[in-house]
C-alpha cells in the first residue's frame, strides 16, 4: 500500500505497528480508520439523521425454562478487562478493586460463573480481553481458582494496540521517557478484531459455542442470565444489546436511536454528537434508552461478517483528542482513534434491543460509583449476584480534590462506606473523614473548610431525611 493523504504518518505507523507484533488485520483496521482522520471524517450523528426507538422488556419476553438452560449452555462469557482505573489513580487491572469482604470484582466475576455452572450444568467459559498492561495481574489474581478455566479455553486473549497520533499532522507520537505512553488500546470495538486475530472466535465455534455474552468487567450487574440467553436465542437475531431506561444521571451519557436513512439501530455516543445537539441528547422523554455494554452475538453470524468484511467490520470513527500524557495537560495534544463494540449493532439488519432493569447496569467509572457499591445498598447474594435492597440508588458527589483517587477515598473511610440503603443524596464538599458505622438518611451535603471527621455512629440526616 502507498503512502496516501499529506504525510507518510500512516506508513510510520504501519511499521511502528508491525514492529510491536500487533496483528496484521488490526493494522489494516487501524490504518482503514486513519483514512478516514485524513478525510476529515469526525464521526459525528447528527440529530437530523436519526430517531427515537422503542423497544420490547425482558420482563414482558416468554422464555421457556428448557430454552434458557440450553442457550446457556451453548453460551461463552467475555469481560472487558484491558482498563487500568487511571482516572482513579490505579495503575493496574481497574478489576483487582476491592468490592467489599475482601472479594475484588474478579472474585465475584469468577465465583458468579462458577456458580451459574453448578447450577445449570453449563460449561460456560469465562475468557478475559485483557490489554498488555492488565494481563499478568488479572492471571495471577484468578490463579486460585483452578476450576475456573475450562478444558481447551485460553482465561484471556489480548486487545490490541495503536499508536497516538500527534495533531494536526497524524505522525505517531514518540515519548522516549516512557514508551508505553505512545500506545493507546483502539476501544472496545476492538474485540471483534482480536476475536478473530487470536483464532479464540474459530476455537470457540469448533467447540459447538453458538453464542458470547460482552460485558465490561467494572459492572458486577452483567451476569451470564439464562433468561436473557434464552430470549437471545428464541429471537434468532445475530446480534443483540441490553439496554436500560436513562435516568438524570445518563443524560451526558450516549444512547440507541434508529437511523431515518435505513432503519438501522445506532449506538451514539457523547463524542459522536456536535454540540448543537447536545440538547437534543440530554433530552429523556426523547431518547430514552441507554446501554449497559451487555452484548450478545451469534458467533457464526459475527464470523461470516468479519469474513465477508476481510476482518474490518466498518465500526463507525470515535476521534478521541486527549494530551500525550492525560494526566499532564502540558504534553502534546493527540488524537487516539477509536470504536465502541456497540455500535456494531448497525453492522447487522436484524440485531435487536432487550430493555432489562437497571440490577444489570452498576458500572464502577468513579469513586462515586465505588462508595455505593460498597455501601449497604446492594447486598451480596449466596450465588454472588448483586440484589439491590435500598428503595432507590443514591445520588453521590464526593470533592474530587480529596477523593477522585483510590488511596486518598480509601484514607477518608478507613471503617468502610457509610449506610446509604435510606439515603437520596450524598454531596461533600471539603476533607471529610467517616467514622465506623455512619448513617446517610435523605438529602445530606456536607462542606467545610480544613480537616473535617464525621464521628461513628453518627447519622446524617438532611430535611427529607
């Protein structure tokens, strides 16, 4: 292939990339996508282009008990494990967190799996895409649980990776004082890419697999249920998606709507949205539907699209512009190209939505998010899934300068979360250290200046409280 656009940056990331080990069709995809930058291609969905969707409940769906046990049977389940929580300032597998009892997000994933299969008779696997960087750790934690792999399974095939790209002329960028920056994983669209490059997808489907279940390890609400397997596979669909109803807090999140052109369902995200329509994004009564990243695909059906495709399923561009070092904005500006494995709904006629309860949906993205999980909340139940026993899901805002990193929360609640099961609200503004056995009752916002201790057994109580 010749140098094409204005500059040989793509021939220099070729090579970079070659040089690396990555997979020829990741090359070949990434450089499909590099194309698409030097068109000026953003990736953008305009509001105009799309519309509403509706779409049927679980709840309402008719799955014969037979049905459910076969299709998970028949069922391989996949976790999203290459994140690094360093936006909470880990620097390993986001998933080696501590939930709660000191069981991380990889113990209960593990012992959740272990326990659908004693229940159901069910080989069901459990395959980790782990990226370079999580991989040692995620092996090493799962070590102990030596009936976890199955016979003939890998535990984890790897993402791949690409080079960022310097703006605005797209060269690879180089950072001598540490390498591993120059590399970004291409998101999580990426899976289908190392399915088939890891020969995992051909492997699965010689071993009579018919079908994956995709979620994102931080979210312990995505268990391999045989209900939504069965329903899944009575809908003969080669690719499906969970959703949930959005809520306030989804509103700068993405979400599904139908596409006018064609009639195709689309995922968009946040990213892919030009700012005159952010409104129209935010608006709930309009689009009312968010994913939870839970995915179902034929593997047959995914096989013959990739084949068919030359391993390029076509996904649309995510132009992600970030600094060099995200956590130093002084260093260049770059742009990592990326691709959600959502919006590989488009790629299939027939793929469906599912719209299941928001119990499947309790993704862990900040300490907010952590502090509710390891409050009273949820409890953990004998088959470690997640049932939640507080009437609604508290609403918590803890001051990023004290607690956004994981060592700094952790400091603040030496003695674990307080009890949120009968608050609304948690806001703290300031340094505040819970004492043992604090107490959240309602709309409680804490602020102050220095130093501030919330003695044990103390309950907060705002005016709704």
């Amino acid at each position: 292939m010749g140098t094409t656009g204005r500059s040989g940056g793509l021939e220099m990331a070729r090579a970079k990339m070659a040089d690396a080990g990555v997979d020829p069709v990741a090359i070949d995809t990434f450089a499909h996508y590099y194309r698409l930058l030097e068109h000026g291609e953003t990736g953008l969905i305009p509001e105009s282009s799309i519309e509403p969707v509706d779409i049927e409940s679980l709840a309402d769906a008719q799955v014969p008990d037979e049905v459910a046990s076969d299709a998970l049977g028949r069922t391989v389940t996949i976790k999203l494990n290459g994140g690094l929580g360093t936006s909470m300032g880990m620097d390993r597998a986001k998933s080696l967190l501590c939930v709660r009892r000191g069981l991380s997000f990889l113990d209960i994933i593990a012992r959740q799996t272990l326990h659908l299969r004693k229940e159901y008779g069910a080989r069901l696997p459990l395959v980790f895409m782990n990226s370079f960087r999580t991989s040692e750790d995620t092996r090493a934690a799962l070590a102990r649980y030596e009936d976890l792999p199955v016979e003939g399974m890998p535990i984890e095939f790897l993402q791949n990776k690409e080079p960022k790209l310097l703006l605005p002329d797209l060269l690879p960028a180089s950072w001598p004082k540490d390498p591993d920056m120059e590399w970004c994983p291409p998101g999580h669209g990426d899976i289908y890419t190392a399915l088939r490059g890891s020969g995992l997808l051909d492997q699965l489907i010689e071993q009579g697999y018919r079908y994956a279940f995709v979620s994102n390890s931080d979210n312990l609400g995505a268990v391999a249920d045989p209900r939504v397997a069965g329903w899944f596979a009575q809908s003969g669909a080669p690719f499906a998606i969970e959703a949930v109803r959005r809520t306030p807090s989804d509103r700068k999140g993405g979400h599904f709507a139908r596409r006018r052109q064609d009639g195709r369902i689309v995922l968009r995200e946040t990213a892919q949205t030009a700012k005159h329509d952010l409104e129209a994004l935010a608006d709930l009564t309009r689009h009312k539907y968010c994913s939870t990243n839970n995915l179902w695909f034929d593997l047959r059906a995914m096989k013959a699209k990739l084949d068919e495709r030359e391993g390029i399923l076509g996904l649309p561009l995510i132009r992600n512009e970030k600094t060099l070092d995200p956590a130093d904005p002084t260093t260049p500006r770059v742009v990592q190209v990326e691709t959600a494995m959502g919006a590989a709904i488009e790629v299939f006629a027939d793929a469906q939505l599912i719209e299941v309860g928001r119990e499947r949906f309790i993704p862990v993205k900040t300490t907010n998010d952590l502090l509710v999980l390891r409050s009273d909340v949820y409890e953990i139940q004998p088959d470690f899934s997640l049932h939640q026993i507080a009437a609604n899901v508290p609403f918590v805002d803890l001051d990023s300068d004290h607690y956004k990193l994981v060592g700094e929360f952790d400091k603040r609640f030496p003695d674990g979360a307080p009890s949120l099961a009968k608050a609304e609200s948690l806001e703290v503004d300031g340094d505040w250290t819970f004492g043992h056995g604090v107490k959240v009752v309602g709309s409680v916002k804490l602020e102050g200046r220095g130093a501030q201790r919330v003695p044990p057994g103390e309950v907060l109580a705002g005016a709704d409280g």
